[in-house]
C-alpha cells in the first residue's frame, strides 16, 4: 500500500508532491513525508497522522527546490511514527528513497548492512534500501538502485533521489504499482495517475524490475541488467475532475451517486439492443475456446469477491458452466486444480491486489485462460492477464468501494450473457428479455438515489444498535456479505452477512431488540423462505428492515422498515440492492462521525500479503 510520488522540472516541487498525496491518501494515512532537492543538498520533512499533519508541518518550514519525492504511508514495518515516516535516507544523507510495499529479506540485508557499519533511525524495511543503494554506490546512482533492487525480495516501487547527480529520479518497481507522467520540461510519478491528472494524461506504466531514470526532457527505463527497454507513452482518458469531490461531503457519496453513468459507461458498446447482442472486444477468447471451457475459477479479495459470489450465481444459471470461487490469500496456498479448459477470471478494482496478482498467475502458470475484469487501465492485472474487460467507473478514491462494485457485477453479467450466446444456453426470447433488463439496470439505480430519505431515516433509528444481521439468499447471499462489509468497514460497527437459510444453525442466538436485521426480501424464487426467516427474527424480537420491490404488499406485515428498490432479473438484482445497502452505511457512518472515506487501518489498495 502507501502512496509515492516524484516531481522533476521548474516549478517548486513541494505544492506539487502535496497535491498529488492528496490523491494518494487513499491508499494510506499513517503519515507523510517529502524530501526536496534544493542545491545544496536534500531537505526532508515529514510528520506522523495524516497528511494534514504535514501540510501543518510545512506551514512553517516547506523545503524549496525543482526536484522531489513524497509519500503517504500505510504502515507495515513499524508503528506510525515521526521516525517510521518516509523519505529515509542513508548514513550520509546523500541518498533518500521513499517506498511502496515489503522487502522480505530486509532482515538478513539490514544485519549485512549493519556489520558493514550502516547506522539505522527507523524501524522500516525501506530504510535498508537507503543503506543498500548507499553501499552500491560507485557515483552511478540508476546503477546502484539496479545492484540494490536486484538483492531485494517481495514487493517494491521505489523513488530514489541522490544530492551527488542532482539532474534526475531513479524509481524501480517489483509487484507494486509505478506509473511515469510525461509533461513539457518535467516529468512526474507516482503509484497512481490520480497523482498528476491535472497536469498530464500521457503516461507509461513500469513493468516488474523495471529501472527508471527521470531528467526534466525525459524517461530512460532499463531492466536489472542495465538493458535500455523502449517503452510506449498511453494516454488515460479520465481527467482531473472525475477524482475530485464535485460538491459532495464525501467521495463514498458521489461514488455511490455515480453509479448510473458508470453502469451506462460499462455497457457501452458492449450490450445492443439493436443488434440482440453481446460483444465483448478485449476479451482475448475465440468461440472455440469459450466452447470449451469446462470450469471457470474466480479470484478476488473483499469486495470484488463479493462480485464474484453473484458473478457465480449468473454464468451457473445461464451459461451452466460450473464456477468455483476463491478468496486470493487462499488460492495461492492450495495448489488449485487448473487446466487448459479451465478459465481464470480475475476481479480487481485496481488491478494491484498483491494476492489477487498471484493468484492470476498461479492459474496462468498452470495452463489457464486468465481475464482480468479491473478499473485501472495499465494495471497489473490488465498486463499480466489474456484479455482484459475494464469497468468504466472512473477513479474510485473512497476506501469503501462502491461503483467498482456494481461495475463489476455488470462486467459478470455481460460475460455470462456472452458465453450463454456462443454456448447456445439460452432460447432467444429469454437472451433477449435478459439483455433488456440488464440495460434498464442504471436507469433503475437512479430511481433509488432520487429519494433516500427512507434510507437515511432507517440509518438514524439503527446507527446506535450493538449491531447488524444481513441476511439473503440466492444471487443477493453477496450483497449480505457486501452490505456488511460495507457497515464494518466505515462505521467499526459490528455486523454479519449470513445465508437466510444458517439463521437457525447459530447466527439467530444474536438476535435481540438492539440487534437490527437487515434482509433482502425482493423478487425471487425464494422469497417465501425469506418471509419465514423473517417471522423468526420477529419471534426473538428482533427488528427487520426489508430490501423489497415496490408494490410488495405482503412485506410490510413481516417487517419493521421497507426500503424499495426497483424489480429487476432476480439475477441482476445485486445491482440495485447493493444501493440501499452501500448508502445504509454511509448514512449510518455519518451518525457515528468516523473518517468515511479514510477508515482507520485500512488502505485503498492492498499491495502486500
Ligand atoms: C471494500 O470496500 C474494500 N475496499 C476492499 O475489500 C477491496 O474490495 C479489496 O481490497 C480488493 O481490492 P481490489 O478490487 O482493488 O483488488
């Protein structure tokens, strides 16, 4: 995690190194630092807490200079602190990185470092990088990070400036994100273009064991061995103001807000109602490999699990293909059953997820087909996987992820429609009554936000509850989990997603009057089982707030509050459920008063193991 940033051209570095951790934040906030060259040599400040901490910090005393670096730390090795905070420095205080990720080895690289006489100040693994670079040092600063970066384990993306060759940043990368800005006369990087946007949307993204040098003119990369790679400048289509706030309190409510044009972005050009079809260019398939496929194996951490649960749900029903699911800590340590039939699909928002990474190529390594469905366009998973299908939601900066959510179910459901219409699954009367509800879907999401009051009236009755059932069955068993996920996450508070039907093998003991039930009541094929469920809930006193669809006459008899959503497919229906739900514990967050886009302990991305 954390965020990194380099500046090299002829304005004053440190507004610019501020301005792009802003945007960084996300992805960590236990502290900040920049380190400025000003001719003379290198000025460092940094502070504990989050980046307004630093901002109070150079209030007083912010370093002048053309040349910079900055992070934005999400600790790993060593407690938040003034000490831990990055940039780090070598012995001579010529060198100073700041870094992304987690050097493995750095035990056994510090004890070598020490008893060549290196004097260490902080806790960190990034501080051995300083020291190494240092000892490779021979007046050739990109070769040294090159003979350092070679010796390090794990995962890295270092920005690396030196007070002897004051012309230049040196940055490598290993399994962390990198991304080189290209400007007139300066140059930028960072671990995210939401970093630089508003100066340039040309960029080149750093591949593993990739070596930079940034001068004001331009880039040279190189591998560990020093060979020159040519690399090709792309250029991003989001622009500066789709990663601001837009008049919202906060970037988890106009995410949410932003799920219509999202969910429109993702299926154009992809869904046509004119031409009865699906198409799906990126995909990297031909017909006859989707034929073929016997099993598909889905990879993703947290939300974007969540994503594959319902994913799972619809190419079962329509495709009949079946799909297994792992969380990506585990896939990896399993030893899954892969082979050339088998078809790896991967989700991640932002194409980083260090287990979701390997797991991608755990599958490729043993033969499969990978798809990667990401919102980074360049990311690592875009790279490394077969055929990429991106969803178009825009840069998601709040912690809690919201549009990248439904983007993604989209995404599934567009591939199980596709696969359906190579496999021959469905009639065509039943494709084409499903291609019609999935694009009535964003139109669908805006009904729902147009009123939220009934959402925000059930947040301020529950936000002081002990804590929070979610229960649902069938395709919408994701949005429990998600639902739940989203409450812990941004209120602390704590809450269960749960099958409807394991209520009564554990999960009903909880239930007591300051426990809230939240249940997904709309339209399916189980709905009867879920009114029972909810009668037992009522029985243990237990108060029900049902997700259910309009004209429901039945569910205001079984429950205490109805919050309506628009009817739909039952299989798409995690769509718009996962509304209600996500502004369920934004309303209920904003109750509790925590930092809802910043959660404690948390980070956007999570680059390590
Ligand atoms: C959920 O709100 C989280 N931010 C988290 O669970 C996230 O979905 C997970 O870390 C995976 O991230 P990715 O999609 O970028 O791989």
């Amino acid at each position: 995690m954390c965020g990194i940033v380099g500046y090299i051209g002829e304005q004053d570095a440190c507004p610019i190194l501020i301005d792009g951790l802003k945007r960084l934040e996300y992805r960590g906030y236990d502290s900040a630092g920049v380190a400025v060259l000003n001719g003379g040599g290198i000025d460092i400040r940094k502070s504990v807490g989050k980046l307004r901490a630093l901002e109070n910090v150079l209030e007083d005393c912010a370093p002048h200079g053309c040349i910079g670096i900055g992070h934005t730390r999400w600790a790993t090795h060593g407690r938040p602190s003034d000490e831990n905070a990055h940039p780090h420095s070598d012995c001579t205080g010529r060198i100073t990185v700041v870094h992304n990720g987690i050097i493995e080895n750095y035990v056994e690289l510090k004890d070598r470092l020490v008893r060549g006489g290196h004097e260490f100040k902080s806790e960190t693994d990034t501080e051995v990088a300083a020291h190494l670079i240092e000892s490779h040092y021979k007046g050739d600063i990109a070769q040294a990070v090159r003979n350092a970066a070679s010796e390090m384990d794990g995962s890295f993306a270092l920005v690396v400036i030196a007070q002897n060759e004051p012309d230049k940043i040196i940055a490598a990368r290993r399994h962390s994100p990198l991304v080189i800005g290209l400007g007139e006369g300066e140059n930028y990087l960072a671990s995210d273009v939401a970093a630089f946007l508003k100066y340039t949307r040309s960029v080149v993204y750093a591949d593993d064991n990739n070596v930079v040098t940034i001068t004001r003119e331009g880039i040279s990369v190189t591998d560990l061995d020093g060979n020159l790679i040519d690399k090709k400048a792309q250029t991003v289509d989001w622009d500066a103001a789709m990663a601001e706030r837009g008049g919202y309190e906060h970037f988890m409510l106009k995410e949410i807000h932003e799920q219509p044009r999202a969910l429109r972005e993702t299926m154009r050009g992809r869904l046509s109602l004119e031409k009865n079809c699906v198409e799906l260019p990126g995909i990297n398939l031909t017909h006859d490999e989707i034929r073929k496929i016997d099993r598909i194996v889905m990879i993703a951490c947290g939300t974007a699990y969540h994503a594959s649960m319902a994913g799972k749900y619809a190419i079962e029903q329509l495709c009949r293909i079946p799909v297994e699911l792992d969380v990506a800590s585990e896939l990896r340590y399993r030893d899954p059953i892969v082979d050339e039939h088998t078809l790896g699909i991967v989700i991640s928002q932002s194409g980083e997820t260090l287990d979701t990474m390997v797991g991608l190529n755990e599958v490729k390594n043993k033969g499969a087909k990978v798809i990667a469905i990401t919102n980074v366009v360049g990311s690592m998973a875009a790279r490394d996987a077969h055929g990429v299908l991106y969803t178009y939601a825009g840069p998601e900066i709040a912690v809690a992820s919201t549009k990248a959510y439904t983007t993604q179910l989209m995404v599934l459901y567009l591939v199980a429609l596709y696969f359906a219409q190579i496999r021959g699954t469905l009639d065509e009367q039943r494709a084409t009554e499903l291609r019609e509800a999935l694009w009535e879907l964003p139109q669908k999401a805006e009904l729902i936000l147009n009123d939220v009051t009934a959402i925000e009236s059930a947040a301020a009755r529950y936000y002081c509850f002990n804590g929070f059932l979610y229960m649902a069955r069938g395709a919408n068993l994701a949005s429990a989990l998600e639902g739940a996920l989203k409450v812990k996450e941004i209120s602390y508070m704590h809450a269960e997603g749960y099958a409807a039907g394991e209520m009564k093998h554990g999960p009903i003991a909880m239930i007591d009057p300051t426990f809230a039930t939240i249940t997904v009541a709309v339209k399916s094929k189980t709905y009867d089982k879920i009114l029972s469920n909810i009668r037992e809930v009522k029985a243990r006193s237990g108060d029900v707030i049902a997700i259910a669809n309009p004209g429901d006459t039945t569910i205001s008899d079984y429950a205490d509050r109805v919050i309506t959503v628009p009817e739909t497919e039952e299989i798409f229906s995690p769509v718009l459920v996962a509304v209600p739900l996500q502004l369920m514990a934004y309303f209920v967050a904003y109750n509790r008063g925590p930092a809802i886009d910043q959660p404690r302990n948390l980070a956007k991305t999570v680059t390590v193991e």
